[in-house]
C-alpha cells in the first residue's frame, strides 16, 4: 500500500495504528490492501460514491475510526459536510442522485439484512448500474463491512476527534464538526 503525506496527523495515525494491528499477518494484510486498492483505484465507480457507501456502512457497523475519516480523493469528488450529512436519510436526500440512492439502499441491506436482497433490489441497480459495476459494489460493501466490523473491535479512537473517542451511545459520521482527511492512497 502507497502512503501519501497526510494532510492530518490523526488520520494518519490511526491508519498506521489499524496497519500496525494487521502487520502482525503481514502477507494477509498486504493482500488485503491490494483487494481494497483495486476496488478503490481501479474500478470504474466514483470515488464519491465508493466514499458514501463506505461511510454509511461504517454507520451500521459503528466504526468510529471509519466514520471519522474522508479520504481525500473523496473530498476532491465532491464529498463534503453537506453531502455526507445526507446519509442520514438516503433515500429522502435531494443532494444525492437516484444511482447513489440506488447503491446506498443495497449497502444498507447489505450491512443490515443481506438476506433480503432479491432481484428486485438487483433490478433497481441495474438501471444505474453495469453488471461489473454490480460486482464493485458488492465486493465494496463486502470489504466495508467485514473489515469496518473487525476494525471497530480493536477500537483505535485515541488519535480521533472527542466525538468518535468517548462513550459508548451511538454515533454518526454526518452531523460532527469535527473529522480527519488524511491522504491516504489505496485504504477505504
């Protein structure tokens, strides 16, 4: 995995913290990096909606190290504040388009009932959506929430802002004033 400067040092670290929890398997874990790269830097969805998808499973998943990150080439695609605010109700959110809101209801299932995916669901996508495109999705929401899940076990929230650090209530990646951008190439 490539590491550009950060342009927030707690981004970074608490990236390099999840790095140095999975170097303990280093093969396993450069595997993994490559897996996530690919879908990141060499699939054909947006960064944005790769960005919004991550976030709103990092959400079910409470992963609060996933939810206080935005990667930068996700900022640069337009994912601000406002955008990501939005995630709170996809399906009802003007700022994000009828594909996003699509992949977004998917992700949901996914991470929430991905038993109740059925053609129908497949169908809606396959208005917005080429069928390789239907396999990034699917392998980024798999990617997502597994390793999201595994990632908010371990609990890396000492670098974070206060919000994503203390307590145990739930919390949200949309409505925080406070989150890291680190610059980060190939880590969703």
């Amino acid at each position: 995995m490539g590491w550009d400067a950060p342009t927030d040092d707690r981004g970074a670290r608490t990236q390099q913290t999840l790095a140095s929890i999975t170097a303990h398997r280093p093969e396993i874990s450069a595997a993994i990096g490559m897996a996530m790269s690919a879908i990141n830097t060499s699939g054909t969805l947006s960064p944005r909606l790769i960005e919004l998808i991550r976030l709103r499973i990092a959400f079910h998943n409470q992963c609060r190290s996933c939810m206080a990150i935005r990667y930068a080439n996700a900022v640069e695609d337009g994912v601000d504040e406002d955008l990501v605010c939005s995630l709170e109700k996809p399906q009802e959110s003007e700022d994000l388009s009828p594909a996003e809101r699509a992949a977004l209801r998917f992700a949901d299932f996914f991470a929430t009932n991905h038993l109740a995916i059925d053609d129908a669901v497949y169908d809606d996508l396959r208005q917005y959506f080429t069928e390789g495109e239907l396999v990034e999705i699917g392998l980024n929401c798999a990617l997502d929430v597994g390793m999201g899940r595994l990632a908010a076990t371990w609990r890396v929230t000492d670098a974070l802002p206060d919000r994503f650090r203390q307590g145990s209530e739930l919390v949200t990646p949309w409505g925080g004033d406070e989150v890291v951008v680190p610059a980060i190439a190939g880590i969703s």
